[in-house]
C-alpha cells in the first residue's frame, strides 16, 4: 500500500478514486510518564515516553487507515493529512486522526 501526503504518485496513474478513507487512534498516557516527562520539562530536553507514545498512536492511525484502503481495493491513499489533539480531563489523552483518498493504480 502506497501512502502519500501528495496528490499524486509520481510515474504512476490514477485509474479510479475510492472514495475518502480514515485511520484514528485515542491513547492515554502514563501518570508515571507524565510525571517524568514534567520534570523534564522543567529542567530541558526531550520527553522520549512522550514521543514513543506519540510514534504509537501515529502508528495505529496509519494500520488503521492502511485496512480501511484495502477493504476498498486501494492501491494507495493519496493527499493524507494528520492532525494530532489532546483530549480528556487534564489533556490526559491523544487522538492521531489521519484521512486520505483512496485510489487504484493503472
């Protein structure tokens, strides 16, 4: 499956588009992590649980995308567009939603 923040697909044609298709994932984050990643804020650098979480949830958006393609017959979901939001109370939660089109290919 091809997957692609472009309209297109270089060298390559569009036969028939799909329709629109979508992938989302919601994941709460660790009180632990949470508190680690608050103190490193305070005294600088990365959060690397905040960032492993962030990959995790962008991931399962994307599988969850990628099988909504195939159970059309895509080729490919061009024009994909991600949009991350906190939610819950005390923004404990992520939302990763991600759409596209689904085509197939000539």
């Amino acid at each position: 499956m091809i997957l692609t923040t472009t309209p297109s697909i270089e060298n390559r044609s569009i036969a028939s588009y799909l329709g629109i298709v979508t992938g989302e994932a919601i994941v709460g984050a660790n009180i632990f992590r949470d508190l680690f990643a608050n103190i490193r804020d305070i005294v600088g650098g990365r959060s690397a649980a905040y960032e492993q979480e962030l990959e995790r949830a962008r991931q399962l958006a994307l599988d969850d995308l990628t099988s909504s393609a195939q159970h059309v017959g895509a080729d490919a979901v061009v024009g994909i567009d991600l949009d991350y939001e906190v939610l819950g109370s005390n923004n404990g939660m992520l939302m990763v939603s991600i759409s596209g089109t689904a085509v197939k290919l000539a």
